[in-house]
C-alpha cells in the first residue's frame, strides 16, 4: 500500500506543481523556452549553418585506371596499365560565391527568426492582457453575485416578516440567479483564455495569473523619432533588406556558374614489351599532364540568368513595400497609443470609489425600505460597467504599448 502511494504521489506531484498560478515574467520566459512553434522555427538557423557548412565544400579530384591489351595472347603487341588523375580548378570563383550566398542565407534566416519571435511575444503579451482583463471581469461580477445573493436572502427573511413585498423578494433572486449564470459563462471564457496561454508556453499548465496589475510600459515617444526607431530595430525589415543582398549573391553565382572551366588532368601509364617479331618494342613508362575546357553552349541560354536578374528587382520592391509598412504600423501604433491614454486619463481613483459608494448607499438604503430595488440594480449596473470599462481601458492601454514597442522594434 504505502509503495502505491509514493508512487501516486511521485506521478501527481509533479503535474501539481506544473499547475500552478504564473507570473508575467515566468510567462514570457516560457514562451520564448517552450513555444512549440519557435522551437520548430529555429531549427531554421541550424539547416542555414549547416548549408553554409556544405557550401565551403571544395571539389573532389577524379581517378581514372584504365586497362589494355592490344592482342597480347595472339600477337603479342603488349599490354598497358594507365592510371589519371583530375581536378575541376575554381577558376570562376564559384565557391567563394556559393559561400558568400549561403552566408547570406544563413543572415536572412536569423533575422527572420528574430522577426518571428518578435511576433511571438506581441501575441503572448496581448494575450496576456485578455487574460487579465477576464480575471479582473470575473473578480467584479462574483462581487456583484455576492452582494445580489446577500440582498436575496434579505429579501426572503423581510417577506417572511412582511417588510417588502414578493415582487420585490422574487426580482431580487432572480437577478442574483441571472448574474450567477453570467459569471459561470465569463468563467469559462477566462478559462479558455488561460487555455490560449498555456498554448502559447509550450503546453505548461496555468491555473491563474499572478499579479493585480499589468506590467508597466513605456509610453513616451516621440513622433518623429518613430520612423528612424523602426528601420534601425524591426528584424523583419532588417530580414527583407538582407534578402536584397541575397539575391545579389545569388545572381554572382549563377553568373559564376556559367563561367570558364578548366580541368587539369595528370597520367602515368606502364607498358608491356612488345614480342611480335615485325615490330618489337621495349616495356615503357608514360607520362601525361594536360588540360580540358568545355565548350559551354549551354551559356547560350540566358534563362537562369535573367530570372536571377528579376529576383534582384523583386527583393528591392519587397524591401520598398516593407518599409512602407514598417511606416504605416508604426504611424498606426502612435495613434492608438495617444487614443488609449486619453481613454485611460478619464477613470481615475475617485471615480472607481464613487461607483462603489453609491452600490453600497443604494444597498443599505434598500434594506432600509429609502430606495427602491431598481435604483439598487441600476448602481450595480453601472459600477459594473464603470470597473469592466476600467480595466478594458487598461487592458487596452498595455495592448498598445506592446503594440507600439513592436512597431518601432524594441522589446519588451
């Protein structure tokens, strides 16, 4: 018995402390350790280094051993052994271009890693916010429910005495019932939303967000400043303008590939004595060193030429329409920041504090028979509204600052 506990406890107490609430900072860094999708991508870089590797290859020399007999057996005219040897000489430079392409390859791959995380984290901190405001939406409707359950159960001790009347008592519980049913659904909804975190860590099970209030942000830029941020610091821009260069060295080396060739070859050859009695020879040894160009007709055909030529053109628009969009969402950015903090200068403390005052004077003046249950529904009403219209406003706010970082390239 005690064996099959400790092993029930050595199988659940890891998954226990799995599940546990997590912090902004813990789930960033789970995010960037864990994500499946990052994992997957970065195995970009280690493939480009290793083409990079295969490009420095050099080219492999060629043996040749080739075997005669010239009617040996019958005429005894002798026999031969020849054996060569040949190299393709790089006289066109197509390594140190086919190195200079893959190393190129190797840059745009890393920065579109780079550009990919960069993503990343803007996905995980928005949905980092969701998440928050649903807890914050949860934590002040399950209050709401509460005061509603607490004013129910008022409502049926007073219409046992006869200090409100059934209408009333009846309203009352059905509204707590109505907003328990609302709360089970937002629930369910932060649930989902801790379900789209845990996704984005790599699959680590989150039970709840640690910390009341979001991380705080920068928030001070200028605008002038925002297009020179941007081009200096977005990796996807950095990534479109190194597919410019790279499609320069790809263009070098097709134009390498279609150069002059030139194999040098080397021979050594061992005769036999030649026995025929009209013409005899002694055994020898030969010696050959030579070359051979090919006639490359096939350069003829510019075709591969001329499509490298338009991927040269292709890369500088792609590179002209990135930068355009780096502009327009760095532009789009800085309007929706100054937008969400005006939004935000209008909640302030007193306001919240107001919004709470008057649920709690509607309520006891309710009790009190001073107010009517309306006026007590309508207060919860707008405080409700006021707090979820709060933190939708804080919410927002972190969004577009994340948002903003992202589009001038700094992270957060």
């Amino acid at each position: 018995m005690k064996k099959i506990i400790n092993i029930i406890i050595c199988v659940l107490l890891p998954q226990f402390m799995q599940a546990q609430s997590i912090s902004y900072a813990q789930f960033m860094q789970a995010v960037v350790e864990k994500n499946t999708s990052y994992l997957a991508e970065k195995y970009n870089i280690d493939i480009a280094l290793a083409n990079l590797q295969a490009a420095k290859v050099f080219n492999d020399p060629e043996l040749s051993v080739d075997y005669g007999n010239n009617q040996d057996w019958y005429m005894q005219m002798g026999q031969s052994l020849e054996v060569g040897l040949s190299y393709d000489l790089d006289v066109s430079g197509v390594r140190k271009a086919r190195i200079q392409a893959a190393k190129s390859e190797k840059e745009v791959t890393e920065a579109s890693v780079a550009a990919y995380l960069s993503s990343l984290r803007l996905e995980a901190a928005q949905a980092w916010a969701e998440a928050w405001k649903l807890h914050k939406d949860c934590e002040v409707l399950s209050a709401n429910v509460a005061d509603m359950v607490q004013v129910a159960q008022s409502d049926s001790i007073r219409l046992a005495v006869g200090d409100v009347g059934r209408t009333d008592a009846t309203q009352s519980r059905l509204e707590a019932q109505t907003l328990q049913g609302e709360l089970i659904a937002l629930e369910a909804e932060y649930s989902n939303a801790l379900l789209a975190l845990s996704f984005l860590c790599g699959g680590q099970t989150i039970t709840g967000l640690e910390g009341d209030e979001l991380p705080k942000m920068a928030s001070n830029y200028k605008e002038e400043e925002l297009y020179k941020l941007a081009e200096a610091n977005r990796a996807d821009l950095k990534a479109a303008e190194l597919s410019q260069t790279l499609s320069e060295n790809n263009l070098k080396l097709v134009k390498a590939t279609r150069g002059m060739e030139l194999n040098l070859n080397v021979g050594y050859s061992y005769n036999t004595e030649v026995r025929n009695e009209i013409a005899p020879a002694p055994k020898f040894n030969g010696l050959s060193v030579g070359f051979s160009i090919p006639l490359k007709f096939s350069s003829l055909n510019k075709g591969e030429k001329i499509a490298a030529q338009q991927q040269v053109f292709q890369s500088q628009k792609y590179y002209e329409a990135a930068c355009m969009q780096v502009h327009m969402e760095a532009a789009q950015a800085y309007t929706a920041l100054l937008a969400a903090q005006k939004v935000m200068l209008k909640y302030d403390e007193s306001l919240l504090k107001d919004a709470r005052d008057i649920v709690d004077s509607r309520k006891i003046g309710y009790q009190n028979g001073e107010s009517s249950l309306l006026e007590l529904l309508t207060a919860q009403q707008t405080y409700r509204d006021v707090m979820q219209g709060y933190y939708e406003a804080c919410s927002n706010l972190y969004q577009c600052q994340v948002q903003m970082q992202y589009a001038v390239g700094i992270q957060q």
